[in-house]
C-alpha cells in the first residue's frame, strides 16, 4: 500500500505544478488522453483501496489539496491500474460554486455519492 501512496503522492505534486504553470487546459488534456492500462492479475488492487491511497497522500500533502487537483491525480491512479474513471467537474448556480469529482461506470467513488444531484455536469474527461 506505501507503493500507492508514494505513487499517489507524486501525481498530486505533478498536478500541481500542471495547474500552477500551464494551466486547466493541460489538466484537461492530461486526463482526456490518459489510457486505461490492461488490468494484470499481479498489479490487481481495488479502486476501493486506490482512493484510499489518494486520501492518505493528501494528507502528507505540503499544502491543502484542491479537488480539481485530487480528481485528477485519482483518475490516472485508477486508470494506470485498470480502472475506467472519469473525472467529472459541475457547476453549482446558487450560490456559485464549482467541484470535481471521479466516477467509474456512473458511481462517484472518491466523493459523497449525490454530487451529480448537486452539481450540474459541465465536463467528464
């Protein structure tokens, strides 16, 4: 489980430096051309535990972890170990808000279950 945390961590401090310096339009391409590696029998781990990789990172984290950046790193976790996510970020009216989370086949999995009902969908990638 060190391995993923390790691995987990390192996609935040990459993500990071992507929005810092280039931007949301190389996030949104980095995760849109990111590909679902063939899921072996050796490397099999659970999305279930990949998050939980994820929500130890952002814990030994430098600094507070935004969730455009947390989804991101959390979708090419999951999709270097098999999983199909898709990060997904909506948009709230009243008051104005905005939020990203991921989802595979439909289910939010690294975030409360409602957030579509919350958010209205602007982007899956």
């Amino acid at each position: 489980m060190t391995r993923f945390v390790f691995e987990s961590w390192v996609l935040l401090l990459y993500f990071e430096f992507v929005l810092r310096f280039r931007g949301f339009k190389t996030l949104h391409q980095t995760v849109r051309s990111a590909k679902v590696r063939p899921m072996t029998a050796d490397a099999l781990q659970s999305h279930i535990g990949l998050c939980h990789a994820i929500d130890q990172a952002c814990v030994f984290y430098f600094k507070r972890v935004m969730c455009l950046q947390r989804s991101a790193a959390t979708t090419l976790l999951l999709r270097r170990h098999g999983w199909s996510a898709e990060m997904v970020v909506g948009a709230q009216l009243l008051p104005f808000k905005s939020h990203a989370w991921v989802e595979i086949k439909g289910s939010v999995v690294n975030d409360r279950p409602y957030m579509p009902e919350i958010y209205q969908v602007l982007e899956r990638c």
